[in-house]
C-alpha cells in the first residue's frame, strides 16, 4: 500500500529557496514520479534510469540501497532484491531545480540491468546520415551478461512488460 508521504519534504514555495536553499524540497511529476539517473561508484558508467515516488526516495534515504518506482508493475521495486544485485547508496544528488536525482550506488560485480547486463545502456546508437530510420543498427558495447535472467527471474513477477 502506498502512503502518501508528500508532506515529508519541504514544500517548494519559491525559486530562491528551491534553488539555493539547503532543504530538500523535490518536485515530482503529474504522475508522482522524479526521474533518477544512477552511476556506478567504482566505474563511473551510467548504470540505468528509473523513478521514484515519494516512498521510493523516502525508502532509499533511509535504508541506504535503491528503490524505484515500477510504472510496468505499479509498485516499489527494492533494486536486486530478486537478482541479489542491491544498488548501495553512497550519494543522492539533485539538480537546480529539484526534479531529477542522480544517485552513486554500489553494486560490487554485480549488474543492474534486469536483461543481465552490467549497465541497462549496453547498446549504442550510430550517428551520422539517417537513410531509413527503421532500419538503424545498434552496437553492443558488452558482449557478456553478468547472469541470465531466465533462471534469476524464474518464479517472480517479470520486471519490465512491453
């Protein structure tokens, strides 16, 4: 069950304060959702991007490992409570205007990409003259899966629908 915590926080009554002031007052969205970019500690590559909800941010403050917000399953996610991989929360930063946090996690050897990549952005995109849009070709940039989610997933819920 979800609570409504959106009193926990500052309340965001002015650009000044939200901007310069010392008191976290995060602005999320219609939905009730900040984006959140997160980075591995050790590597410093981008990991993934999710979103939290108040009791997601709130959780993740206090508990010192990631929470996320599943709009696929419409609950909170404990990051690696199924794959064991738990994102450890060394920094939460938010930027000037308080709608997007960027956290430093901790993930060991582990991997956060629910597909069984290290790093959900395991792909590039070619750049350069565009012929037929539906036809551009990505490049794995990691060739290894750190597990394989059929046999870590067997028995729970799927974590990502289409």
């Amino acid at each position: 069950m979800l609570h409504n915590y959106t009193c926990m926080f500052k309340k965001r009554e002015n650009i000044a304060d939200i901007e310069e002031g010392a008191l976290l007052s995060p602005k999320f969205d219609n939905d009730g959702l900040i984006p959140v970019v997160t980075m591995c500690q050790k590597t410093k590559e981008i990991l993934m991007h999710g979103y939290m909800n108040v009791e997601a941010l709130r959780l993740t403050i206090e508990t010192k490992e990631a929470h996320y917000w599943s709009r696929s399953r419409n609950e909170i996610w404990h990051k690696g409570k199924t794959s064991g991989f738990v994102q450890k929360v060394k920094e939460i930063r938010i930027d000037d205007d308080q709608d997007s946090l960027w956290l430093t996690v901790d993930i060991g050897e582990g991997s956060s990409c629910h597909v069984g990549y290290r790093s959900c952005f395991y792909r590039s995109v070619p750049l350069g003259k565009i012929d037929n849009a539906r036809n551009i070709k990505m490049k794995f940039e990691e060739k290894e899966k750190k597990f394989d989610p059929e046999e870590v997933y067997k028995g729970h819920s799927n974590p990502t629908k289409i």
